[in-house]
C-alpha cells in the first residue's frame, strides 16, 4: 500500500508540471527513476526467468504510464531497457516490458523483444 501511495504522488507531481526551468528535467527524471526502482525487483526475476544469469541491461526508460481505473492507484508502466551479455556483439536485444499492480504488487503482464544494434536508445537516462 505504502508503494501505492507513493508512486499515485510521484504521478501526481510528475502530472502537475511547475515552472522551475531546468530543475522541471532533474525533477522528472528523479520521478521516472523512483517509479522504475518499485518495478526493478520484479523485472530483473523477469530478466533472469527469460536470459538466464549474466545478463545485464542499459538505458531503462519509461515508455507509458496509464491509469487503468478511475478513482484508484491501480496503474500500468511499460517501459523499455536494453539486455545483453558482458563482451556481447551485436545485436542486442531491446525489451519491452508492460507491468501492473491490480493485484497490489507490479506483476508482468507482457514482455517483446526485438533485435538491435546499439546498446543505447533515445533519449538514454542513465541514473545518476
């Protein structure tokens, strides 16, 4: 419930956008690193279910939030990282995972891969 709570506010601040130039950008990646942080746990089992051990990922990013009813803090996130192996050539593989929390945790509710070249995408926020 507490993870609930938090990521409606996160929502809620990163929705209501205010004026303060530059600091608006640092504000709302912090937000998008906040909410990625509750799904990480969740999507690196995923990640180990899928690749098996050794695999790492880059440049996670969030595609799309929405809301799936009205009048709760029932969300879905989808968002995308790129996974591949240490020393790996490419193509690397793009994810993109869809999660929500209907049942009150994030739970996996699709998952697309897709061959790539790189090991960054556009925009890449790396945490920092």
């Amino acid at each position: 419930m507490k993870k609930i709570l938090i990521l409606f506010f996160l929502l809620l601040m990163f929705v209501t956008k205010n004026s303060l130039g530059s600091a608006e950008t640092t504000s709302e990646q912090t937000y998008q690193e906040v909410i990625l942080s509750l799904i990480f746990p969740t999507m690196n089992n995923e990640l180990y279910k899928i690749f098996g051990p050794g695999e790492e990922y880059d440049c996670p990013s969030i595609v799309k939030i929405k809301k799936l009813y009205k009048g709760t803090y029932v969300y879905e996130v989808t968002f995308q990282i790129i996974a591949y192996k240490t020393d790996q050539k490419p193509p690397f593989t793009l994810v993109t995972m869809t999660f929500n929390n209907t049942s009150g945790e994030y739970n996996l509710v699709s998952i697309k891969k897709a061959s790539i070249m790189t090991k960054k995408t556009e925009p890449c926020k790396l945490p920092q």
